[in-house]
C-alpha cells in the first residue's frame, strides 16, 4: 500500500496547492473529475496516474461541459506543475465528451466532494466510475488500463448492467454493443439484448 | 517559519537597495560611498528599472528625481519608450508617478507614460559625475557622438566586438530598426562601420574598434546587459512582497514561477542559477542564491556570482 500512498499523497498535494492558488487569486472552481486520479483520491485503486480528467465545471448548480480550461485555472494549473515538476497535462479535461450524451442518471446525488482551498472537486462514486470505465474498457479492448482498473472496482452483476445500459446510450452502434457483451463476458456476466435495454 | 521567510526577504530589499544605491552613485545620486566605479553605466534601463524598487527607499527616489530632473538631457525619451515596451512589469504606478515628477520638477523633460506628480522638493544634492571617469564611459560616447542611435550602435559594437544585423541592433539598442539602420549607413558612409552581405542578411562591424576605444578613454569592465541583469534584480525584489501571503504553497509555487521568469536572463549573464529541484525542497536554495547573488551585486563584486564562463566579465549577450 506504500505507493498507493505516496501517489495519493502526490496528487493531495497538487491539488491542495492548486487549491491555495486559485483562493489566493481569488479565484475559485467547482469542477467534476473523472478517471484514474479520481478512484486513487477514493482509495479505489493503487496504480500510478500522471494527470487528472476534469470534464465539467459546476456552474449555478449546473455541471457544463468543460472543452477546455479555463484561463485562470489553465494558467494557476501550469504554474503548480511547473513548480511540483508535474506533466505540462496534469489537470486536462480529454474525456470531456463523456458530458455530451449525458451522465449516469442520479450522478450528482451520489458525488463524494472534495475541498481544496479555492478549488472544490466532485468526485463519482464507485458505482458510476463504473459506469465510466467500462465504457472506456471495451473502447478501448482488455489491455488497456481501463480494463485493469474496471477489475480493481470488484463489480457486482447489478452494477455492470446499470453500467452497461449507461455505455449503449454514449454508442448505440451494432459494433460497440457486441464488444460490450464479450467484456462483460470476460467478467463473467452473460447478458441478453432486452438486459441492455 | 514560513518559506518566505521574512528574514530573508529583508536581506534581500536591504541588499537590492544597496545596489541601487551604488549605481545610481555612479551617475552622481548624492549617497555614501563608491561600490560600482568599474561598472559602465547604462541610464535609461537604470530609469527604467529603478522606480518599482526605489518607491520603497525614500531617500534614494527622491536624490534619483533630483538627478534625473537636472540631468535628463542626458537620457533618451526614445529608449524609455522602447525598454517600456518591453519590460511590462516596470509600467507601474510607481513609473507613472516617478515620471511625472520628473517631468514636472525638471519643467521640460517629457518621458513617456507619465501619470500624476508627487510632492516633491528639489533635495540640490546630486549631480551629474565627471564624464571623464570610467563608469561613465556611455554618457560621454553621448557627449562626443550625440544622444541618437549612432552612440548606441557605435557603443554595442565597441563592447562586443561581434557583427550584427541591424535588426540585432535595434533590439540590443532599444531604438527603432529604421533609425539603427539609418546609423549604421551614415557611418558605413564614414567609414566607421563596414557591411558584410552574409545570405540575404547585411552585418556590420567596426572598421577600427582599438583606435575608437583609444579615443574615448578609460572605460569600466563590467558591462553587463542592463535590463536583462535589472530584470533578475527587480525580480527577486518583487518576490520579497510575497511576505504579504501567508500561505507556504502559494509562495512555492510563486517562487517557482519568479525563478522561470529569469532563468533565461541568469543563462544570459552567465550568472550562475540554483539548483531547480521540484517542489517546497527549493525554497532555501532560493533564498540561499538569492541573499548571495544580491549582496555581491550590492557590493559591485560579480566574482562570486559568476558561472564558469569564457569571459572574465559580464558582457552583452548577443547571439553571435
């Protein structure tokens, strides 16, 4: 557990500093995170992560999509990494269009929050990082982190078809539906058509 | 103890003002003592520079508006304009003001991007040194070839003894390319300079860089590139004000943040940098170089500052 620690430990830091940064600036940001940072800040899984996945900025109440960063926050970002010698992309928002088609219904009830200062990050809940990283897993095929991480998680049979139901909503390809099945298959689920709805 | 560390950062102001001090001595600003006698001495960026830090130094704003209000035939607007451009950060309040009092107690000078005047009452102390003396070697190539571009060209050539576009120049100079260049053929005209075509580029050099120099006497050694070094220093000037935050990761990161901002200026003067190791771990390396760089540029010493280098002095940098 030692490197889990030391990695969440680095990433509580950045974020902590970014934190100080944008409170010192006076300027704050409510932002949803995603992917492998967000199940480390869970304590959810231990494998090493160099960015986080940022995907929308709460604003009145409302998640929006986030395309890019912005400046204050782009600029207050770059300046952490430069001085904690992080990747130019710690912070990025590259699965942002998993905002386009909508998120996992009750999304927001279930979120675990996180305050940093000046920054304040909504973090899914188990349940819907797995709707997010299977997804990602048969997108990406079974050697891909997502896959591994998917695994971490321990699913339950319940879980992965709330999931599953989730993923065909974001594609609703023949292709993309058969793919899903062999990775649910891979975790033991076998799953009929009228299951994925 | 936070990682500014308000020690240091008293260190660090006390040190810049003696530096200022000492400079400005240079020019004739009524102060004590003489640290920076072989330092050729650049007005303009030294104008330019000074009144972001010397706000903070009453005594010395007030001799240095004193100089300046008696002296400023000296100085070119045309200069102040361009180092103004491109040193941003130095377009503060402090520079409005410092100009419009200038402007206001000298009842003729007209330097750029002047506000509103402060109070202020002629102190008669300072006056302008002997032109014959080595420090001043760049105001009196101004009094023998004129205040224009022509001194400036003939100056940076003289001191580097490289060959350079004229574009190169303007940027060296801080004069417009077209007036550098309009220069650079009169004195091609006199034979003073002499053009190289290399590519679709025209260099130009001096014809005789001994008999000028022997004709403009004894000069300081140390000429450094003025705005790039008064860049460093008022740099880790504004770093003291972080002793107003309080929180230790916003001066890291802040601190970090100042040190990107020169390192390019310190390769430049092959001024030795710190150590740039990630994080709060750099925090006394900063301090440590900082208090160091600062005191041996106070006392006008560059030995104990300066990296392995083929030169033995700081020189204009220039690419070559």
């Amino acid at each position: 557990m030692l490197d889990m620690d030391v990695q969440r430990e680095a990433l509580e830091e950045a974020l902590a500093t970014l934190g100080a940064v944008l409170q010192e600036q006076r300027t704050p940001y409510e932002l949803l995170a995603v992917g492998g940072s967000g199940l480390l800040l869970l304590g959810l899984i231990n494998r090493p992560t160099g960015d986080l996945d940022v995907i929308a900025l709460l604003q009145r109440g409302v998640f929006e999509k986030l395309e890019s960063l912005p400046e204050p926050l782009q600029v207050a970002a770059d300046q952490v990494g430069e001085a904690l010698g992080l990747d130019d992309r710690w912070l990025n928002t590259g699965p942002s269009s998993l905002m386009d088609l909508g998120l996992p219904r009750g999304l927001e009830h279930r979120l675990v929050t996180r305050q940093y200062g000046g920054l304040c990050l909504h973090l899914p809940s188990r349940e819907d990082q797995i709707c997010f990283k299977l997804h990602a897993a048969v997108d990406r095929g079974p050697d891909d982190k997502h896959y591994e991480d998917l695994k971490i998680l321990e699913p339950t049979r319940d879980e992965l078809i709330i999931g599953a139901r989730w993923t065909v909503t974001h594609d609703i390809s023949e292709g993309f539906r058969q793919m899903l099945k062999e990775c649910l298959a891979s975790l033991g689920v076998e799953v009929s058509d009228d299951e994925l709805g | 103890m936070t990682s500014l560390d308000s020690e240091a950062a008293q260190t660090l102001r006390r040190e810049i003002h003696k530096f200022y001090w000492g400079v400005w001595s240079e020019l004739g600003v009524s102060g004590w003592g003489r640290t920076h006698e072989d330092w050729a001495i650049d007005p303009e960026p030294l104008i330019v520079f000074s009144p972001s830090v010397i706000a903070s130094e009453p005594r010395l704003r007030d001799e240095v508006i004193d100089w300046c209000s008696d002296n400023w035939r000296h100085v070119s607007a045309v200069r102040l304009r361009h180092l103004l451009n491109g040193n941003e950060n130095e377009e503060t309040d402090a520079w409005g003001q410092f100009a419009a009092t200038v402007n206001r107690s000298s009842g003729a000078a007209k330097w750029p991007r002047a506000t509103t005047e402060r109070k202020f009452a002629r102190t008669g102390r300072s006056s302008l040194r002997p032109l014959s003396e080595r420090s001043m070697i760049f105001l009196r190539m101004r009094s023998i070839f004129g205040l224009s571009a022509r001194t400036e060209v003939l100056r940076y050539l003289l001191f580097t003894g490289e060959r350079s576009t004229a574009a190169m120049l303007a940027a060296q100079t801080n004069y417009a390319k077209r007036n550098v260049a309009e220069a650079c053929e009169s004195l091609v005209q006199a034979g003073v300079l002499q053009s190289t075509q290399i590519g679709n580029r025209l260099y130009f050099s001096l014809v005789d860089g001994e008999a000028l120099s022997a004709f403009l006497g004894p000069s300081a050694h140390i000429r450094p590139d003025w705005p790039v070094l008064l860049r460093v220093v008022n740099a880790v000037f504004s770093w003291t004000q972080l002793e107003k935050t309080s929180n230790d990761r916003v001066v890291t990161v802040e601190t970090h943040r100042v040190f990107n901002g020169i390192r390019g200026d310190l390769n430049a003067l092959r001024l030795e940098a710190p150590d740039h190791v990630v994080g709060s771990q750099f925090m006394p390396i900063w301090r440590n170089w900082s208090v160091m760089l600062m005191r041996s540029l106070a006392a006008g010493d560059l030995a104990l500052t300066q990296s392995a280098a083929p030169s033995t002095e700081i020189t204009e940098s220039h690419p070559r």
